[in-house]
C-alpha cells in the first residue's frame, strides 16, 4: 500500500515539474518591434559612416601596395575623408538628441 502510494505521488510530482513543458507554446508574436524613423535614420548613417570608412581603408591599403598611384591617391582621399566626417558629424548629432539635457559625453 505505502509503495503503491510513494509510486502515485512521485508521479504526480514528474507530472506537475514536467507541466510547463508539455504544454504547446502560443506565443502572442515572435515580430520584433518596427523601428521608428529616428532609429532607420540612425543606421542608415551608420551604414554611410561604415561605407566611407572602409573605402578610406581600401584606398590606404591600395596606395601602400602600389595599386593607387600618389596622384590618384590625393585626388581620392579627400573626398573620402569629407564624407567620413559628414557622416560621423551627422552621426553623432542624432546621438546628442537621443540624450538628456544636461547629460555628460
């Protein structure tokens, strides 16, 4: 009798432990929140900085491999830089405006 009792309760127990993974998960939705147009500004900026920056890089690396002659090199570099900064510049001003007033950089 004590044995048949001990076999119930510790099936009850594997039972009531188990519960939350037996059931079929309905999650409400697995979407991930939309960005807003501050954030696709912001990542489209980030993108543009990226863009100049591993250009500037490439241009570097051609020029210290003679692939980009020292002419062709200054005629591109900066261009390049300018549209860097711009980026950087405009990057940094949307991250400013996200910020408190009177929050410390």
């Amino acid at each position: 009798m004590w044995l048949a009792l001990g076999v119930v309760l510790a099936v009850a127990c594997v039972l009531f432990v188990a519960r939350p993974f037996l059931r079929d998960p309905a999650p409400a939705s697995d979407r991930l929140d939309e960005p807003g147009p501050q954030d696709e500004i912001r990542v489209a900026l980030a993108e543009e900085r990226d863009r100049a920056l591993a250009a500037l890089k490439e241009l570097e690396f051609d020029h210290r491999t003679g692939k980009v002659s020292d002419e062709d090199y200054r005629a591109q570099v900066g261009p390049l830089r300018r549209r860097a900064a711009e980026a950087l510049r405009a990057l940094d001003g949307k991250r400013t405006e996200k910020e408190p007033a009177g929050a410390a950089h």
